[in-house]
C-alpha cells in the first residue's frame, strides 16, 4: 500500500473544491475522483470539474501534509528532498496535457517545477516535460522535455530531488536532467504536489485525466 499518512487531497467538486484532509485519506478515502486500493491510487480529473482559487484547470492531486494534517512547508537548504513515483497515464484531454507532480512554493501560483505528461496524438506517444522557473520571479521559466515515447496505458516512474545546495535532478522514463537552481528560492517554503493536475477546461464530462500511482514516496532526508 502506497502511504497517505503525509498527504491530503484537492478533488474537483464543490465551490470551492473539496480538500479531504490527511487523518481521513489515511483511513482509506473513495470517491469519484480518487480511490486507494490495491496498492494503487486512482486519479481522475475532468475537464468540467471545479476549479481552487486562481486555478485555471480541475485537479485531482496530493498536497503534502504532516501526519497531523498540518499543512507542510519546507526550505530546501534545511535537507535533501526527493519525490518518487511509479505510475501509467490512461487517458489525457483533447490539449493531451496533465501535471503529474510540482515542486510548489506557498502563497504563489507559480511552482517551481511542474513535470507534465503531453500526449502527441500524431504519434501516438508522450512526452515528460518539465517547467522549471529558475528563480522566483521568473515569469515563463524553462521548457525541458525529459522523455519521449512514453505510450498511454504504460508504467513508468520519475524523480524530483532538490539537495540543499540548491542542485535540481528531475528523472523521468530513465531518462536525467540536472541544473542548479538560484539561491533567491533559498527562503521559500516549498512543497510536493502529485496526481492528476488536468489542462484543459472545455469538453464533455467524460474528458479528463486518469492517472495511476503505483508507487509515490516523500523524502527530506536531513545531511
């Protein structure tokens, strides 16, 4: 079982959107748009759903929390931060386009990392992107395409490590990307985001993301 303990969740009903909280996650929350079982979570998010505050797209997504469910912020220079995940994307909306983990920084609308699954219908095939903003007033950021060829309905795992030293691995599909990151996003407090972040917001109710975690693990790992 993939542990919740350290987590809530935004599902995409409700104004504003629901947040179910990390005690009640943990004790095994179902829905229409998350369910945890057999070792899998499920993540649905159609492009109809509601919307959080500024947001311009439905999600249905893990927020990182403490095991009280207390919201958690970290500065990277305090340990070495890692987000792990195994999953396989099902179906994409008619942009092809869905966010499958963030390094986010609070009060902002603007993360740090967004890693993106983009469908290319003409080739029947993925791509794992990065958006990276190298320093926090950074309006547009970096667009880094990690990995190619990446089918819908296929297993495949990624990596967000920030070290403490401001150094930025994003691994996705075996394959790496590395930079270092301004010292300016020392003072934010950032955190992990995973699941189905859907972009598009236009179609029928049946269009959306679903995504599948079969593994997904937090670190903070102190040197």
């Amino acid at each position: 079982m993939i542990d919740l303990a350290t987590w809530n969740l935004s599902i995409p009903e409700g104004s504003p959107p629901a947040t179910v909280e990390t005690p009640r996650l943990a004790q095994g929350f179902k829905g229409q748009y998350f369910s945890s079982e057999a070792a899998a979570l499920s993540f649905w998010a159609p492009v109809t759903g509601s919307r959080t505050a500024n947001a311009i797209y439905p999600r249905s997504e893990l927020r990182e929390t403490y095991s009280d469910g207390r919201l958690r912020n970290w500065q990277y220079s305090a340990a070495d931060n890692i987000l792990r995940a195994t999953l396989t994307v099902s179906q994409v909306p008619s942009t092809g386009k869905v966010v499958i983990g963030q390094i986010h920084n609070k009060d902002s609308n603007s993360p740090m990392v967004k890693l993106e699954y983009q469908y290319k219908t003409s080739a029947s095939t993925g791509n794992i992107v990065a958006k990276v903003r190298m320093r926090p007033d950074d309006e547009e950021g970096q667009v880094i395409t990690i990995a190619t060829g990446v089918p819908l309905n296929r297993n495949f795992s990624y990596q967000l490590h920030l070290s403490p030293k401001g150094a930025l691995g994003i691994s996705a599909a075996g394959y790496n990307w590395r930079t270092t990151i301004d010292p300016s996003w020392k003072t934010k407090p950032l955190y992990f985001k995973a699941g189905a972040y859907v972009q598009d917001n236009t179609g029928y109710p049946t269009e959306g993301a679903r995504v599948t975690f079969r593994m997904l693990e937090i670190q903070h790992n102190i040197k």
